[in-house]
C-alpha cells in the first residue's frame, strides 16, 4: 500500500515537472525566434 501510495505521488510530481520543462521550452523557442528583433531594440 505504501508503494502504491508513493509512488502516485511521484507520478503526480512527474506531470507538473513535465509541463514546467515544456512551459520553458516553450519559451526558449520564443526567444530564439525572435531574437532579432530583441538584438535590434537593445542596439
């Protein structure tokens, strides 16, 4: 029972782990698409 226990608990971490590094793919992607415009108004 404690396996079973615990271990839906690491499952449940997992997916809010899963969607956090996907979240910050996400956003990486976003930059580095338009990282041209963000050279251009720094310069």
């Amino acid at each position: 029972m404690e396996f079973r226990r615990k271990f839906g608990k690491k499952k449940q971490k997992h997916s809010q782990k899963g969607l956090l590094l996907a979240l910050a793919l996400a956003v990486v992607l976003y930059l580095w698409f338009n990282a041209d415009a963000f050279i251009k108004a720094l310069f």
